[in-house]
C-alpha cells in the first residue's frame, strides 16, 4: 500500500468568515455543498491550513451552509 500525495489545499477568501474566530477555530458562512467534513482549505493571504468539523444548516439561509473549521494537525 503506498500513501496517496498530499494536495495542496483550496485558498478561501477571509470574508467568508462568519462571527466569532479564535486562533484555531472559526466558522464560515458558505454555499451549500462547498464544504464537506474533512476538507482543507487555506485562507488567502494568511499561512496555516483548516480542517472542516461540522457543516450545519445555515440559521437565516437555507442556501447557505455554517462550516465549523479548526486549524488542521501538522
């Protein structure tokens, strides 16, 4: 068994963050099916990667999705 190579993860555009962030957590205010739980993803401008943990319905828009993200294990 040979390990997959790992993929350079999509940049995000910082508005997409949504409330409250911590330095290893946040949440983002996407479109439905954007995110999945265990997508990496990089903010553009900002070093580090992200993990998505949760997707939730978003409270206030049914077409948009509440991605809960933390910072992804080096």
């Amino acid at each position: 068994m040979t390990a997959e190579p790992m993929s350079t993860p999509r940049t995000v555009e910082t508005s997409l963050r949504y409330g409250d962030c911590g330095a290893r957590w946040g949440n983002l205010a996407a479109p439905s099916g954007a995110f999945a739980v265990g997508d990496e993803f990089a903010f553009a401008g900002e070093e580090g990667r992200r993990v998505v943990r949760r997707v939730l319905p978003f409270p206030t828009d049914p077409a948009k999705r509440l991605v809960h993200y933390e910072a992804a294990p080096d």
